[in-house]
C-alpha cells in the first residue's frame, strides 16, 4: 500500500482464513484476509469476483488479490437491515439485475463459502441450474456430508421436472449468489457494501429466494423491488418458485453446517410431489 501499518485489530475469520482491519499511518484502513483457504487461489477468486461487481453495487475496492493474500478497502457499518437498507437494497440490485449478460454461468468458476460452484456457459437457465447448481451439489454433498442416497435419487427426480417448476428469464443477470445479513454491511439506513459474494450470470429470482431464506429481505424489499422491476411476478415466486431455489443453498448449509439442513430439502420436494 506504500506507507507504514500503524495498527492492527483481528476480526472474526472463517473457513481456515484470518481477518484483520489494518490502519496505515497515513489514516487509511484496509482489510487483509489471508491464509490457504479452503480451496485452491481461494482468495484470488474472491478477488476477482469482488472485481467484477466493481461499479454494478457497492463493494469493498480491492487493492490486491492472490491465492493466500486479499486486500480491500475496510468499510465502515454493521450488520442488520431495517425497512430502509432493504428499500435501499432494491434500488441498488435492480439495476444489475436489468442489464443484460451474455450466457448463464460465467467467464470463470467461483466459490459459495468454502465450496467450489462451476459456471461452465449456457445458453438455457434450467439447464444451468439443474446441472451445474443442483445436481451438482446434490452430489457433492451424498459423498461429502452424508445426504442420504434416497435424498438424492428425489432430487434427480426431481430435476428431470424442473421446466415445470421455473421459468427461463427475460435474459441473464449478474448475481451477488450469497446475499444474507452477514454480507450486507449497511450504514445510516443504507446499504454500505455488499461483501463475500458467490457471483454468477443467472435469474435474478435466485438472489431473491436466497435472501428470504434468513429473513434478509422482507415485505419492503419486495415492495420495493416490484414497483422497479417490469415483469416480476412476485404471486409465483412467492408460491412456487423461491422454495425451488432455496432447495440450492439448503444443499449448500448441508455441506457446511451439517445434515439438519436436508430437512428443509425434504420438505420442499414432498411439497412438489417428489
């Protein structure tokens, strides 16, 4: 950075990574994550995918990406919303969300928390999520934590319907992938950044059910979000599709947290008859 660290102050890190705000004498603060991670070049995809959502929201500027070493720009806030960060945060989303891209998946695989998630291109949305989100890490979590066979054999089931369940959108949109409390850091009634994000070209409707799933986004989100977005149809997200996309994190928190979450994916294909 070019002058001196006056000071430095751990925070909480996780998945194998240390966090610390470092001040540096000329009154800046910066944030160095570092460490192996727990995937290879972790923090360089982190990095790199910070970068990409660089002028789309608000996120941290990165000063330096490598695989064991990041280095943004500390942002001051905390965590927690309230009516205004919600509104606030479909204002800032629903931009992103209307420019169009140019294929599902992207120009190069990304992380969710510690796990890998691959974005090889597309040209259809269902195909992209059945593949290359949930069969993907359906599989992953059968051989790594335990998701019962039968489980899985519902799932596949399952996918072989899923046209019927989501539609294909109006075009691809870049999404944050990861949004929840803990990735919002917000300000004065504002949405300071968005951190930590899992990004890909994909339905806008994704980002939406995933940030239900924790009570991120409620009734002035949505509100909000329907007066800005032409051809939202929030009755059949509301009804159908976001318990379809939940099924994906719920997979993901079975890897992460354990097997208490396939409950919740359980219950979501025996609501669909599966």
């Amino acid at each position: 950075m070019g002058v001196p660290v006056a000071g430095v102050r751990p925070l909480s890190g996780s998945y194998g990574l240390s966090l610390e705000v470092v001040e540096l004498a000329d009154g800046r603060k910066i944030v160095a994550k570092h460490g192996k991670g727990p995937r290879p070049e972790h923090l360089l995809t982190e990095g790199r995918m910070l970068q990409r959502l660089q002028g789309e929201i608000p996120v941290p500027r990165v000063h330096h990406a490598e695989a064991e070493l990041l280095v943004m720009d500390y942002i001051a806030g905390s965590g927690g919303g309230g009516a205004s960060v919600e509104r606030h945060m479909a204002e800032l989303l629903v931009p992103m969300y209307r420019k169009r891209q140019p294929f599902f998946g992207l120009e190069f695989d990304t992380t969710i928390g510690p796990l890998p998630q691959p974005n090889p291109k597309y040209d259809t949305w269902v195909d992209f999520f059945r593949e290359q989100r949930l069969l993907f890490m359906a599989r992953l979590a059968h051989e790594r934590a335990g998701l019962s066979a039968d489980l899985l054999r519902r799932i596949e089931r399952f996918c072989e319907h899923l046209e019927e369940f989501i539609d294909e959108p109006a075009h691809p949109s870049l999404l944050h992938g990861d949004i929840w409390g803990g990735n919002v850091i917000a300000s004065g009634g504002k949405v300071a950044a968005f951190i930590d994000p899992a990004i890909y070209y994909g339905h806008y409707e994704y980002d939406l059910a995933f940030m239900t799933m924790f009570g991120t986004a409620g009734r002035a989100f949505f509100d909000a979000f329907e007066a800005l977005m032409p051809g939202f149809d929030r009755a059949g997200f509301e009804q159908v599709r976001r318990d379809v996309y939940l099924i994906y994190p719920h997979l993901t928190h079975v890897l992460i947290c354990g097997l208490s979450y396939a409950s919740g994916i359980d219950s979501r294909l025996r609501r669909f008859g599966f």
